[in-house]
C-alpha cells in the first residue's frame, strides 16, 4: 500500500494554493531551527505525506532532533506524524527506525504528565503493526493502575482495540478489565470497561452486571446507557433472560440522563408487551418531550410515540394516555403541535373525547389571548380542524364545539375564519338538529365579519338553512345592518355623505358596516351573493307567510335592496363599477323576486356569438384554426384565429379559401409570420349573391423557419352557410300567393319523414325550422279533423320569394302513437332556393324527437 493510500484517522485542513517546501530546507529546519521553526517544518511534512510525498531521508531526522523534544505541541504532531508514516519497507518488514520509535513510545507510556501518557494511549489504538506494540504491553497493564482516570479510561480503549486486533499479545485482556472493572470507581473508566467487556465476553459482562443490578440507578449515565445496549443484546440473543432484566429496565425509566430514559425505555418496548410497560414507556416518552427544551428531540421522541400507536395492541394502552399527550401543546413550536395534534386525534374515542375537545376548547380560547403572530394563527387553524374532525367522527360533540369556533368567523386571518367556515357548512348540513343553532350564532357573530370571502361563505349559509319566519326577519335586520345607511335618498339620487364619496380615510369611513365598506370598494361579487340570498329567503318568506301585505312588503325591501345596490354599482361612488357577470346575477335575482325568471335570448350576446364559432382544424394539428361566421346582409365575414402550436417561427402563413355555391371571395387573405406558440386573427370577405345554402373550405399553408423542405399544409374543415342567415317570415294575399305558385318553374317534394304524432305541433315545428311564415288563418287550422294544409311563405334578404304547400294527415287507422305522414312542396324562382329549402327541412325533421 503506498503513502497516499495509507489509511489517516485525523483530517487536517491543507491549504492548496502554498508552494511545497523542498526537502533539504525541511532539514535543515528539523535540524537547526528553534522549536517554532521545527514545529512549522514537522507540519509541513505532515502535508506533503498525506499529498503522496515519500520523504524517506526526513525519517531519521525527525528520529534525531525532533522526538526527544519535550514541547507539547511537537508531541501531538508527532503522533500524527507517526499514523501516517510508512512504516515497514517494500517487501512489509518493519524498518529497523521504527525501533527508536518504539522506545520513545514507551517513554511516554511512562511519563510523569497525564495528557501525553493518554494520548499516547489513544494513538496506539490506531496502529496496525504487532511488532511496534508487543514491547510496549507491559507499560500500557502498568497504565490501567495510573492514579489520573484520563490515563486509565484510555488504557481500557488500547487494551480493548489491540485485544480485537491482535489477541494474541494480550489474551487475558477480558479478565484483567474485569477485574479492573470491579475495583473501578470512575464513571468514565467503568463506562469504557463495561463496553469492552460486552463486545469481548458478554458472559463477564453479565456477571459484573448481577452482582451490581439494584445500584444500576446510582451509576453514571455513560454507563447506564451502556447496561441498557447489553441488555438489548442479551434479551433479544436470549429471550429467556428478559425476566431476570426487565426490573432493571423499569427502574432506568427513572433516571435522570435524558438520554438513558430514551434508550431504556425503547428496550422496554422491544423486551414486553404488556400493557403495564407500554404504559411506562408511554409515560416516559410523554415526560422526555414535556421537558426537553430542544425541538428536534420532541419531534425524534414524539415519533417514538406514533410509531407504538401503529402497533393495534399498543393503541388501546395510548388510549388513555391521550390528556397526557395534550401537555405537549405547551410547546410553542408549530410542528411539535401539529403531531401531537395529529397524534390525539388518532386515539381519540367515545371514552375521552368529551376531554379532548374541553382541553382544545381552552387552547383555542388561549389563541385568542395572545399577541398576534404567523405561527398563533397557524396553530389556531391546527385547532380548528382538529376540532372539526373531532366533530364529524362524534357528532354528539358538535354542539359544544361549535358556539366556541363560530366566534372566530370574525377573525382578521382569512385562513383561520375560512377553516372554520368549512366546519360550520360541513356542520349544518350533516346535523339536522344543530341547524337551528348555527343560524342563531352565526347571526350573533355576522355584523363582524371583516373577511369578504367569509361574508360570502356567511351569506350562502343563512340563505340556505334559514327556514323558520323569525330567522328570515333577522336576516334581513343583519343585512340591513351591514349595508349602514340608505345609499339612496328618498328622491333616489345618491347620498353624498363623506363617507360614500370622500378619497382619504376619514374616522368615519374606518367605522362603515362592513358590507357597505365591501360595495364601496368596488366588491360587487358579495353583492351578486347577497342577491341571491335576499331572493331565496323572500321566496321561503312567501311560501311561510300568507297574508298578503306582509309578503308584498318583505318582497318589496329586498327588491329595493338589490336595486339600490345595482344603481351603486353603476355610479361613480364605488372605486370599481360593478362587472357585466354581477350584473347579470342581480337582474336575475330581481326577475325571480318578482315571480318571473323567464329572460331575454337577446341579454346573452356572448353566447350567441360563440354559437357561430366554427373548428376548422384539430387541437394536435400544428396550426390550430377557428372561425367566427358573421353573417351581414349581402356579405359575409369570417373571422379566422390562427394560433401557430409548434416551437418554430412559421413564415408565409397563408389562408387559402375556396367556395362551393353562389359565394365569391372578394380577396385573398395577405400571408403573415407566426413567431412560436404565437397566434393572430385574419379577416376575409365573402360576397353572397343569392339564397342557397354555400360551403366555404380551404387550407392554411406555410414555411418553417430555418426548414430546407416545401410547404406545409393543414387542411381546413368546411365551413357550411346556413340559407336561415337570409330568410326572413313575409307575408302575402292569397292572390299574390296563387299567382307566384302558377310562375315560379322550380319545385321540390318533400314527403313528411318525422316522429311527431299530432298534426300542429309538426306544423309549428316546421315554421321554426324554416323561419316562413303561415298564411293559412289560425282559425282555419284549429279542431281536429285527420289531415292539414296550410300555404307557407318567406322571402329572402335578396328580394327572392319562397313559397310552401305543407299536406299532411295522421293515419288514424295504425293508432294515437301512429306520426304524421303527407308532402310538403316547396316553389321558388331559383333552383338553388327550393333545394335548400328542402333540404333545411328534410335535416330538421330527421333530428326531431318526441
């Protein structure tokens, strides 16, 4: 093995960027220089030995000039000089220097200071040479009787490492420490002793340990924890001997290291079963994490915990120690809570979770108390849903919890108040019998709500659950309340009051209700939300109370309610205007306080233009393509987005578009660049010329960046004209009809193809799907005869006239479920007009279902 390789004990910190001394100059200081300078050389040498350095002429040196020193410091180079150093030549005999070596060895085996004799002692447990040791025997026995017990602790260490090592140099070595043992008083020196007496001959070691069971407590707790390891090893070697142990186990549980409570009473565990010592050592664990200062030892010995609950037999013993437990809440630390909250709640059960939720209760109420800080609030949420989860598994609880946690929906932390929302929702819909309750407390405590999400949550509850008249009526008292004020004057003008219009916080504006400070501040989603809640209890309220006066007047003040907050949001009063989505939902809340929830296709916009968003290529083509279809009178226009998917840039994206009908384009669309994953919107014209039903299709085309390949191309979908977009109800005398049907050349039949089973409704049904109109008197279709004919017209936004003959009859004879059957011929002055038309209702009646 070469110098690098050569195994070092002692890490030295090496500077890197020092030059390395040469040989001659390290002489020459070893040789003539003061102590500091030979001290400054031997550490260089040092260096340079354990960088792979071979060095051998500095041996005999450092032999002559540098050993005899008495300095300290040179006596602890030394011995690391000593680790490193090769000592045996090429072919493994040892070098006849090391004899010189050896004698100072035993010189400082035997000198008269404590610290060279030990660490001499300690450096001889690193060496691997037999020959160096054997001379040196007789002087380390001679240190185990050494009046200072630094000396004779290490003596043990060298005996015992050359005893493992080399047994055959010293093979009486258990006895000999055994004996020591016994006469030893030191705790240092009889830890060291009993430890090497468990490794190299337990039988001794157990011996010891009989005669001196019933003082185990008086020991030193270096050597308790050394017992409890040789009693883990025994026992678990040798089951039978737990009984002559355990006792001593139990009485370790007391001690008063830390350390030997937390390794005594993990043995415990591992050596029995029973309750009793599951207890004990519950017990234990519980007092260790109660009194330890230092964080990570309570969460090491609260896993301890956690872990004997997972064994099934364990859990019931734990079961009781659970208020035990809950005096870990003492710590402040957030993680140590959070376990042993975790902890509690896995054994609660019917037998102490009264006890539990009254110690959360109080912890709960102390949150309260003191100065506000993250983890306070952390550990109240902690509380509030351990409190919750308490309450879902023992619903019989509930009740005592819930008054307590509804005080903290007024809370400043929004988390806190939100987990305590949940639990109340959770709460009133699960307990039918708590319901009334709730909307007691949660009526108490609304007015100081400060969170506008917990106002929103508060809002939905009380107008869900509220079902009794007076809960109703407070309600409203509560809303009204929290909006202050009238916000309009009787003229129904704006109040301009400070407080609604003034932009510096004045001592009034701090001390607005909270709903009105909401509105002011622009908030309108709350107030889409207590719309919807004035509008479910006034319904409930209508449905509760029959006279008249009073439901009319309850009706009347929500509506007024909504209105005025409506006319707020439009006004110039609140720091944002109310959105088009609040809007809406106030509007729909007063049509349906008003009885009427039937509203207005035309309100909608939006929907109906998505409604005319056409895909033209799929989500995982590269190109990505959608149109709108804007249909104007004689000309439509296609809004095309195009969205490049891909990582590179597209270059000469072009949309090309045919047309199938009477369409024509009015131009090409021009080619644009697509940097990647960027999109962009094209507009192309197309002129319509008549009233038949078009197809536009087409493709995009384009060039990749940086791509030596051709074109690519991504074909579109069609995009299908609808001859509805031109067709308008017209109406027309029986005259002009007669005398448009004799001239009009083209015609298409139709035979009626449904499932609709009575004569009118498929009558209807057509005139829907065509958008004609019937000229055949209403009063000419009504009763019931079998059979129908009725004269249908329209005409199209090009002036082109559509006619219609709808004949139809219901074949009585096959039974009432039996659809109708008959013709429906269509006349018009365009070829292109009557098959559209035909078509149109050929599609629309395939689709019909009962």
């Amino acid at each position: 093995m070469t110098a690098a390789e050569n195994v070092c004990y002692t890490l030295i910190n090496v500077p890197m960027d020092s030059e390395p001394p040469s040989e001659i100059s390290l002489k020459n200081d070893l040789e003539k220089g003061d102590v500091k300078s030979k001290t400054e050389a031997l550490k260089k040498v040092i260096i340079m030995i354990l960088n792979g350095e071979k060095l051998p002429g500095l041996l005999m040196t450092i032999i002559r000039f540098v050993l005899p020193l008495q300095d300290h410091t040179i006596k602890k180079l030394l011995l690391v000089f000593w680790e490193i150093v090769p000592k045996t030549t090429p072919d493994g005999r040892l070098l006849h220097e090391m004899i010189l070596v050896c004698d100072a060895y035993r010189k400082d085996l035997q000198h008269p200071n404590e610290f060279i004799r030990g660490s001499t002692l300690r450096f001889l447990c690193k060496l691997k040479e037999a020959e160096l040791l054997e001379p040196l025997m007789p002087a380390i026995r001679a240190c185990l009787e050494h009046r200072h017990s630094y000396v004779r602790r290490n003596a043990v260490l060298a005996i015992y490492t050359i005893y493992r090592n080399f047994e055959h140099l010293i093979p009486d070595a258990p006895e000999l420490i055994h004996d020591f043992l016994v006469n030893e008083k030191d705790a240092s020196c009889k830890r060291n002793a009993f430890m090497m007496l468990i490794h190299a001959d337990q039988d001794r070691a157990l011996d010891y340990l009989s005669t001196c069971i019933d003082q185990v407590q008086t020991f030193g707790d270096i050597l308790q924890l050394v017992i409890v390891e040789l009693i883990y090893k025994v026992c678990h070697a040798n089951p039978s001997e737990r009984a002559r142990f355990i006792r001593c186990i139990y009485n370790l549980l007391q001690s008063s290291s830390p350390a030997v409570k937390y390794e005594a009473a993990g043995t415990l565990v591992t050596l029995s079963s029973a309750p009793t010592a599951i207890k004990a050592a519950a017990q234990c664990y519980i007092d260790l994490i109660i009194k330890e200062s230092d964080n990570n030892v309570k969460l090491i010995v609260l896993d301890r915990l956690i872990e004997l609950k997972e064994h099934p037999a364990h859990e019931r013993v734990l079961q009781d120690l659970v208020m035990d437990i809950l005096r870990v809440l003492s710590t402040p630390d957030l993680e140590v809570r959070k376990k042993t909250l975790q902890l509690a709640l896995d054994l609660v059960s019917s037998r102490n979770v009264e006890e539990l939720v009254i110690v959360l209760k109080k912890e709960v109420i102390k949150t309260n108390n003191v100065s506000e800080h993250e983890d306070t609030d952390k550990y109240r949420q902690l509380l509030v849903r351990t409190l919750h989860s308490c309450s879902v598994r023992f619903p019989d609880m509930a009740a005592n919890v819930i008054p307590v946690l509804m005080e903290f929906l007024s809370d400043n932390n929004e988390a806190a108040a939100a987990d305590v929302l949940e639990f109340v929702r959770e709460a009133i819909q699960r307990f039918d019998n708590l319901r009334m309750l709730i909307v007691e407390k949660m009526l108490e405590v609304f007015h100081a709500i400060k969170s506008v999400k917990i106002y929103r949550g508060a809002l939905w509850i009380l107008g869900e659950y509220c079902s009794t008249k007076e809960d109703i009526q407070s309600v409203m008292t509560e809303v009204r309340r929290s909006l202050g004020e009238k916000l309009v004057t009787e003229m129904g003008t704006y109040a301009t009051q400070s407080a609604l219009s003034s932009s510096r916080p004045t001592k009034k504006e701090e001390e607005r209700p909270p709903l009105r400070a909401f509105l002011l501040d622009g908030d309108f989603f709350v107030a889409a939300s207590l719309a919807t809640t004035l509008t479910k209890i006034a319904l409930r309220y209508v449905a509760l109370v029959q006279e008249k006066k009073k439901q009319n007047s309850f009706v009347a003040e929500a509506m007024l309610l909504m209105a005025t907050i409506l006319h707020l949001g439009k006004s110039s009063l609140p720091k944002k205007p109310i959105t088009d989505d609040d809007e809406d939902q106030f509007q729909l809340s007063l049509l349906a306080a008003m009885g009427n929830t039937q509203r207005k296709e035309a309100a909608d916009p939006l929907a109906s233009k998505l409604n005319k968003v056409t895909q033209l290529t799929g989500f995982s083509d590269p190109v990505y393509a959608e149109a709108y279809v804007h249909v104007n009178q004689y000309d439509i226009v296609l809004d095309v987005l195009v969205v490049n998917q891909t990582s590179d840039t597209l270059q000469n994206c072009t949309l090309e578009l045919a047309t199938l009908g009477d369409l024509k384009l009015v131009e090409k669309p021009s080619p644009l660049t697509l940097a990647p994953h960027d999109f962009a919107n094209i507009k192309a014209n197309v002129k319509v010329a008549s009233t038949e039903n078009g197809i536009i299709f087409g493709n995009i085309v384009y060039d990749v960046s940086g791509a030596a390949s051709d074109r690519n191309c991504v074909v579109l979908s069609d995009i299908h004209i609808d001859i509805m977009d031109y067709i308008q109800p017209a109406t027309c005398t029986d005259a002009e009809f007669r005398q448009m049907w004799a001239e009009f050349e083209w015609e298409n039949k139709v035979t009626v193809n449904t499932n609709i089973i009575d004569l009118n409704d498929y009558l209807q049904h057509i005139l829907k799907s065509t958008n004609m109109k019937c000229l055949t008197p209403e009063k000419a279709l009504s009763g019931y005869c079998g059979f129908m004919a009725a004269n249908l017209y329209a005409r199209s936004i090009f002036g082109e006239d559509a006619l219609a003959n709808v004949s139809i009859e219901k074949p009585i004879q096959q039974g009432p479920e039996a659809p109708v059957t008959g013709h429906i011929r269509i006349r018009a002055k365009s070829q292109g007009m009557a098959l559209s038309l035909g078509d149109k209702i050929n599609l629309s009646q395939k689709k019909t279902s009962i």
